[in-house]
C-alpha cells in the first residue's frame, strides 16, 4: 500500500471518528435535554450515574472481547480523576438542566481557554500570536453570548462556570494520566467508570434532592424514560 493510500484512509478514519464524536455528543446533549425538560426527570446527578453504569457494563463486555487490554492504574490516581470528572459532569447536567441549549453549548466554549491557561500555568507551554487572538474571540463570543441570553440566571451560570473548570482540569488530568501510566482512553475508562458509577449512584439521590427538592424514588417512570436514561 502506498503512503498516499495510508495518509488517505488515515484521514478518512479521522473525519468517521470525529463526525461519531459530534454526532453522539450533540445527541447525548438532546436526549438529555428532552429527559430533563419534556419529560420531567431533573435529577441530573442520578441520571449521570446511571450513564456511567451502562458504561461500565460496556467497558466490562469489551475487555471480555479482548478490545481493552488489562493495565494498572493507582487508586489514589482514580479516585483524584473521579472528583473533577464527576464535579463536571453533574455541573455540565445541571448547567443544561437550568439553562437555555444554546447558552449551555456557548458555554463549553469557554472550556478553550481554561484549558490553554490550565496549560500554561502547569507546563509552561507557550502559545502563538494567532492562537491567542482566536482565544480572544472566543472569549468575547461567550461574553456576548451570556449577556444578550435572556434565559441566564445567577445559579445557571454558577454551574456552568463550575462545569467549564472541573471539565478543564479533568481533560487536564487525562492527558496527564495517559502520558504518565502511558494507557488508552478505553483502559481509562475502564478503571474509572465502575468508580463513577458508584460514587454518583450513592450520593446523586441525595444531591438531587437538595436541587430539586423531589425525591428520584418518586419519579413516574415509564418505558419511554426508562429506554431514555439508558442511552
């Protein structure tokens, strides 16, 4: 095979890999949304628990297919990527939960430049001229964005400025890990998500209840929010 047809068919799997990534985030996104708003299900913290249980099973059923090979991560190491992971998802969720999609997405946007800063603070990289011009415009699209968007609220961007952090520094922290122990995103996954799981299982009734004041193990469930939250 020539190097042209490698380059292309390398290419043509990187355009299928981050069209899946855009396609499952921003489906993930409505589904919650949807769960969340139409059909009133707004323990954002239970619900992230039950997403990370189904992970868990998925990553358990690939490595018994062989597709995720057996490594060694330290607890202390797990339990430290668990805290920010789980502080951003629960405050992506809740960032969704009380605000409008669009302010939700403008603010991940924001995730940019914390993590440049993020970057420059812990390892001294230096970025150029253009990169940080494109982060100034960045930044001044989210600014916009917040203050020109009605449905804002002081708790709504309280999450969302939680959420922007905790994401940072867990995306921080991957990277940290995977050159550090020197594993795969799915040998990452498959220390973290059963802890996770867990953690999120066991205090999100109790956190749900404190946002919203409705108990989970009252909620009407049906097939349709069943098949919704599962996904």
């Amino acid at each position: 095979m020539s190097l042209s047809t490698k380059s292309d068919k390398k290419a043509a799997v990187d355009a299928a890999a981050w069209m899946f990534n855009i396609v499952t985030s921003v489906g993930i996104i409505l589904v919650n949304k949807a769960l969340m708003a139409t059909y009133g299900f707004r323990f954002a913290t239970t619900l992230t628990g039950l997403h990370f249980a189904t992970t868990t099973t998925m990553t358990l059923v690939f490595r018994w297919l062989g597709y995720i090979q057996p490594t060694n991560l330290p607890m202390s190491e797990i339990l430290k990527f668990v805290l920010f992971a789980n502080f951003s998802i629960v405050g992506m969720n809740i960032s969704l939960m009380w605000n409008s999609v669009g302010f939700y997405q403008i603010a991940k946007l924001s995730m940019i430049p914390v993590s440049c800063f993020l970057e420059v603070v812990l390892d001294q990289v230096r970025y150029s001229r253009d990169t940080k011009l494109s982060i100034v415009v960045v930044l001044l699209g989210v600014a916009f964005c917040t203050v020109t968007d009605v449905s804002v609220n002081f708790k709504g961007f309280l999450a969302a400025f939680i959420a922007v952090w905790s994401t940072a520094l867990q995306q921080y922290y991957v990277h940290f890990l995977q050159r550090k122990y020197s594993i795969g995103s799915f040998n990452l996954l498959g220390h973290t998500a059963p802890v996770q799981a867990t953690s999120l299982l066991i205090v999100g009734p109790f956190l749900d209840y404190m946002f919203t004041g409705e108990r989970v193990y009252a909620y009407q469930y049906s097939t349709t929010s069943v098949s919704y939250w599962r996904k």
